[in-house]
C-alpha cells in the first residue's frame, strides 16, 4: 500500500504550491491536504482536503490515523510580519502545532515530518554575510523566537526518541501563484502586481536592505529533496541553511525597469524595517549542497522574467 501524505497549512503560500507538486509526484489521492480554512483555489479542491486546526492534538491524530497518514508536512504558522500584531497567538499556533506533529512521531503514528525553519532565527547579533550554518543566534521576533525554540525541539526529538524530523531555514520566498502570507520580504512579490497594474510601488523596506531571497520552485524542490534524501544524508536535524539569491529593493526595482522602463519605486519603511535589519544579507549553505545535493536554478535575473510572466498571466484570467 502506497504512503499516504498529509500537508498541513496546505491553503498557505508554500503550502498551496507544495501539495501540487507532492500530487504530481504521487498521485491525487495519495496526498491529503489540510487547513484551517476550506480552500478557494479549484485545483486544491480537486484532491483529498481536510478541515484542520493544527493546534488540537486529538483531531490531527484522527486525521493521520484515519487517512494512515505514513509523512507529514508541517506547514501552519504565522509568519513575522503578522506575529508582531498578535505576539501571543504565533507563538502559540507556532509552537503547538510543532510539539503535536512532534508527539505523532513519538507515538510512532507517522513515520517522516518536515517542519520549516527560516532566516528569522538568526538575529542582529549573527555575521550578516554569508551567515554559516552553526553561529550566534538572538532572534528579536515572535516568529523567529518561535523557530529558534522550535529548530530545538526538532533535534531533541529526533536524538530523545528518534523522531525523523527534517528541517529547512527557508529565506524570503518569491511566488506568483498565491499571495504573499504577512512576513517580511513580502515587498517582492507585491512589487510585480504593482509593476504591471499601476507602474508604481512604495516599498515598506530601504533601497539598500539585502536580504537572501528565492524564487518558490527552488524552495519546493529544496523541500521534496531533503525529504528523498536517504535519512544517514540529514546529519544536521535542527534545520539546514538554504541560499538562493540575495538582493535588495534598488536592484530589484532596476531589473524590473529593464522590463518595464516607466516603472517607477518609492520607499516608505514601516515596522518591517527593524525586522529585516536583524536579518542577514546573504547565507552559507554548504551543508545543504554536502549532504544532500541542494542546488538551487533561479537567479535574479530568471526570477524577474517568471514574475513577470506569471503575474501578466493571473491578469489576464481575471
């Protein structure tokens, strides 16, 4: 009998794009998605879908052993940006659902979890270029702090009880197909709808603010890699570094401009600013690259020319 999948937070930016492609490999039925909220989009509605609070323990148990669920993606959180507004809550959507998929492990009722890290557990005490994988962490978010605590109780879980849990710290994530989710670098995306719409855009971050970033067909392969990687290859089970592409505001908006010469941008930072400074501007992925093959395709270039297209293509549908 086939193993059978379950997303979680399968409505979400990463989450909505992950479960297609885990359906395009597998097979419709072999992929449940879940989330809080039934989902708008046609194509998740095509396969298997179940309404899930990821913070009640019971229901998620009755969702893996109903479906005999064999891996599970743990995909619900509050990103930065909105964990600012309701600090209480992300830390505790965040960090419970973390120990319920953790538990199911424990419990030997699932075989393989991914859970996502990201860029926010480093703080403005880490070396900002080429930050290494092992180094000063100080988070100063709700989110971050969340994935700190979390990346922890990952490898503890994993040496404890010998939970196969495997982690990514994700950097800023560029897609067209869903909209941007409440975090940080949301200003990338939102910047090619306003490029095509209006040929204008104020960005909440400084011309000069570098922040690691990429484009979301990376971050999925990236995804489904470590989970195919052979478990003795995951040697590091808090949560791998992964690089793409760094960049800022300016020489975003001058790639555009080649595209599109009237564009024009503004700045006008908000409380995003102070988030983003406690951020790196470039990361250090060599163990992702040694230990199972990473490999990242889209620079900025090929990110600029795919957001482009895909954002004139949602345009015209509407």
């Amino acid at each position: 009998m086939p193993s059978k999948i379950l997303i979680v937070g399968a409505c979400g930016q990463i989450g909505s794009e992950l479960t297609l492609a885990l359906r395009d490999i597998h097979g419709e039925n072999a992929v449940i998605a879940s989330d809080i909220k039934a989902p708008t989009s046609p194509e998740l509605s095509g396969g298997p879908f179940e309404i899930l609070d990821a913070t009640d323990y019971e229901s998620f148990k009755s969702i893996v052993t109903t479906h005999d669920i064999d891996t599970v993606y743990m995909m619900a959180a509050m990103l930065s940006g909105t964990a600012e507004k309701f600090p209480e809550k992300g830390w505790d959507l965040n960090m419970t659902s973390l120990f319920n998929v953790l538990n199911l492990g424990k419990e030997n009722l699932i075989n393989k979890i991914f859970w996502p890290s990201s860029i926010a557990v480093f703080g403005p005490t880490t070396p900002k270029v080429d930050t290494p994988q092992q180094t000063v962490m100080e988070p100063t978010t709700v989110y971050g702090i969340s994935k700190q605590a979390g990346e922890r109780w990952c490898a503890y879980y994993h040496k404890r009880y010998g939970v196969d849990v495997r982690s990514i710290r994700y950097p800023g994530l560029i897609s067209y197909k869903t909209p941007p989710g409440g975090g940080t670098t949301d200003y990338a995306i939102e910047i090619f709808h306003e490029a095509l719409k209006s040929q204008k855009y104020t960005s909440f971050l400084s011309a000069e603010t570098a922040l690691p970033m990429m484009y979301m067909d990376d971050a999925i392969h990236a995804t489904i890699s470590i989970m195919d990687a052979p478990s003795d290859s995951v040697k590091i089970r808090s949560s791998y570094n992964l690089a793409g592409v760094s960049f800022t505001p300016e020489e975003l908006y001058k790639e555009i401009k080649k595209q599109i010469p009237d564009f024009e941008l503004a700045y006008e930072t908000d409380f995003r600013q102070a988030i983003a400074d406690s951020w790196p501007n470039s990361i250090d992925d060599t163990e992702a690259r040694t230990d199972w093959g990473w490999r990242h395709d889209f620079n900025l270039e090929m990110i600029v020319k795919e957001m482009l297209e895909g954002v004139k293509s949602l345009e015209e549908v509407k």
